[in-house]
C-alpha cells in the first residue's frame, strides 16, 4: 500500500491538515509501505512533463486575468452554459502576450469526438469533448495543478486502478485525455458512490461527524469502523461482522453498488458494541487510555483514574462492556469506580435512598461487612439471604445499594460492582448514605 499526500493546493494542504490524515490513517490500523510521497515536492518532475506538452503543440499560454475569467464564467451561466474556459488564448498568436504577465499553462483539450470511461462500477461513461474545457496545468506562478500532478504520479507510481468517489468521474475523463496526449496508457477506473446521510442527501457537516478524529472521540473502535466502512454500498452474502483478513480476501470492484450507501449510526453503534462485547478486556482498556489524551477534559480523567485505576477498570470491564456501545459509554459508565466520597446520587437514584432504601441498607450493613473472603460468589449469598431472612424482594434491596454504591439507578452487575469497589471503599458509601459506621 503507497500513500501519495496530494498537497498541491497549498492554502488547504496544512501540517495539521497532513498530520490529520496520517494519524487517522494510523488509528485506523491502515498502514502503509514505504514512506508518504508528498505531491508537492515532486513538482520539478510536473513543470517538466507541462513544458513536453508546451513543446508538442498539446499545451498553451493562457494570459486570461481573473478578472477576465470571472467574466467568461458569468456570461457562459447567463447564456446557460457550462462556466468553464472559452479558449482565448488557445489560437492566439503569442506575439499578443501582455507584457510582464505570467501565463498559466493550459492543456489543449480535443474539441470533437467523445471520451470513453470504461469504469468498473459506474459503467461505460461517454463525455462529449466539446463539455471540457481547456485546463489549467501549471498556475501563472509555475506551480503544477492537481489535474497535472495526478496523472503524472499514476503513471511514475505504477498505479493499476484508481478506486475514489464519483464527483471526480469528469476529472477522469479530463486526466484520461491528459494520459492519451502524453502516449501513456491510463489507469483502470472505479468511481465509488458517495455517502449519503440518513436522509439521504449527500453527507455534510449537518449530518454529524466527518473527518476520522471525530470518531475516534465518539469513542468508536479502529475495527468496528473499518468493518462498518467496507459495508457500506459493498457486501458478502449475510455477513455482518467481517475481519480485516475476510476484508482483503472477499472485497472485490464488482459487488460495489451504483447507488449511495446511507451512514447509519444506529448501525455503527450496534457494530461497535459487538466488538465491545467480544474483545479481550485489557485490550479493551488499551484502547480507552489511547482514548482519553483525545477527549476535551483528558486532564479530568486522567486525574480521577489516577496510576491506579486502570486496574480497576480492567476488573471492571465484564461488566462494563455488556452495555457499553462505546468506548465513551465506557468511561461515563466506570465513572462510579473514581468517584469521591461522598457521592451525590442523580435524580433517580435519590428516590431509591428514600427512608426506606436507607432503612434496608442500614439493616444490610452488619452483614455484608461479616463476608469473607470479599468474592461475587460471598457478596451474592450475603445479599439473596438477607433478601429472604427480612422478607425483601431482591430488587428492593438491590436498588437502594446500586444507588448507595454507584450513584446512579442504573449500573453494571451489583455484585460485581461491590467486588470491584473492594471492602473498604464499598462499606464506606453505604454508610455515607445510611449514617451507620462503617464497621456497623
């Protein structure tokens, strides 16, 4: 696998801009062989291949100004044409150049006849040549466009197909013009649909997140989005969950669909759950401390996990991961492991430490500071029997002590939460919401 950093719009091409790819690609687990090729510095090898075309009549000066350009584009959407190039300067005789102008570069494009691609998903795609204007090669200040740079690097590089989104079917047809004048034979093309979101208008920034380090902070796995990502508008039978090496072995151009594959959330989340779910728990947790450097309030975090924590957070995890959907639910769902005593219950859980949930956990106290050794198994006959001696439900002893342990009404197994908690920590919360001693 080459990674080529097309970088030849140099207002765009940022290092931030760069280092997001790279580190999107990494996170990713999309790894590449060799080092990046950076378009922008081969642009010695692109003024060399526009001067050859220069030379062979395939090319021109364009003295157009922007201002004239501008012109030609507002009278060709006025009289409902295309606002390309009109040609001026393609036939002009050289000696009308303006002085001290610097010209652009403009290839000579065929004016009759049709251009065929033959493309691997969208079909045979005929263009009329009349359509595509004169393209500029090299700008006025002699730095090579995309349009140059592409078809030079394909052909230098090898490149045997290029799979990419649709919006740039009529690029290929100019670059495959481009490949014809210069005698080299294009490659093979593949115009994928675009995404669409939900309401399947074409994806934007209304729809939510875009670029790869959202995601990442949203929490979702390198592989259930790699997984999620293949699915989209390409399939193999019934199969959902599909690893990287089923990836490389099944994918092919021709199970590509012709129409947009909608982003579905629900779906990605639904993914990334299962992925969740079945992966081992200290993987788990190297993921979520590659996580939290990441996210606005790391410093929080990493401050209430403290060098400690994350143990306790792998001991946690069985528990943890069977509701999580992301590695974020993850983390808002362990934050009752690091919370300081005393808690403060949310809404709900303080209707559960009413005088009755605290009169139960009260009563409960003795026996649960008698259990030894402190194992789910240990903490689970303690509880069931008190249930039973009292002539409680489970659950209206259950509630309160979720609520007095975590905080919340809602939480992961509550016995593997006292465990997980320990002896002291865990007798400690209840008797902050009880009043009783901790040894009571």
């Amino acid at each position: 696998m080459l990674l080529r950093i097309e970088d030849t719009d140099r207002a765009r091409s940022t290092d931030a801009a760069i280092a997001a790819i790279l580190d999107g690609l990494r996170w990713l687990e999309l790894n590449w062989d060799g080092e990046p090729v950076y378009q922008y510095a081969r642009s010695e090898r692109h003024r060399e291949v526009a001067e050859r075309l220069l030379a062979e009549g395939k090319a021109y000066r364009c003295y157009a100004s922007p201002e004239e350009l501008q012109a030609m584009r507002d009278k060709a959407r006025a009289e409902g044409g295309s606002p390309g190039y009109d040609g001026t300067w393609r036939d002009k005789d050289p000696a009308l150049a303006p002085v001290g102008v610097a010209p652009a570069i403009r290839f000579k494009s065929p004016r009759e006849g049709k251009t065929v691609i033959e493309d691997r998903i969208q079909g045979r795609v005929t263009f009329a040549n009349k359509d595509l204007d004169d393209f500029v090669l090299l700008r006025s200040d002699g730095t090579p466009t995309y349009m140059l740079s592409v078809v030079v690097d394909d052909r230098d590089m090898d490149i045997t197909h290029v799979v990419r989104g649709d919006d740039h079917l009529t690029n290929a047809a100019r670059q495959t013009q481009l490949f014809e004048a210069l005698g080299w034979d294009a490659p093979i093309y593949a115009h994928v649909p675009l995404i669409h979101g939900p309401d399947g208008a074409k994806l934007s920034k209304r729809h939510g997140a875009l670029g790869v380090e959202a995601y990442r902070e949203m929490g979702y796995l390198p592989v259930a989005l790699r997984n999620y990502l293949v699915r989209l508008g390409w399939s193999h039978g019934d199969a959902e969950v599909i690893s990287t090496e089923e990836m490389i072995a099944w994918f092919n151009l021709e199970a590509i669909g012709r129409s947009p594959a909608r982003f579905d959330f629900a779906k990605l989340e639904s993914l990334n759950g299962h992925y969740l779910r079945t992966m081992p728990d200290a993987e788990i947790v190297s993921h979520l401390k590659a996580l939290v450097p990441h996210l606005g309030d790391a410093d929080d975090i990493l401050g209430r996990i403290g060098n400690d924590g994350w143990a306790k957070l792998e001991r946690a995890m069985p528990g943890l991961k069977e509701r999580a959907k992301t590695l974020v639910d993850l983390l808002e769902s362990a934050d009752y492991l690091f919370a300081e005593r005393p808690l403060r219950p949310d809404e709900k859980a303080a209707k559960l430490l009413d005088d009755g949930g605290r009169e139960t956990l009260a009563a409960l106290l003795p026996d649960l500071s008698a259990v030894e050794p402190w194992s789910v198994s240990g903490l689970e006959a303690c509880v069931r029997s008190f249930a039973e001696r009292t002539d409680r439900k489970l659950g209206k002893v259950a509630q309160p002590l979720r609520a007095a342990l975590t905080g919340h009404s809602t939480s992961p197994g509550i016995f593997d939460v006292l465990e997980v908690l320990g002896r002291e920590e865990a007798l400690g919360r209840i008797a902050d919401q009880t009043g009783a001693p901790e040894n009571a």
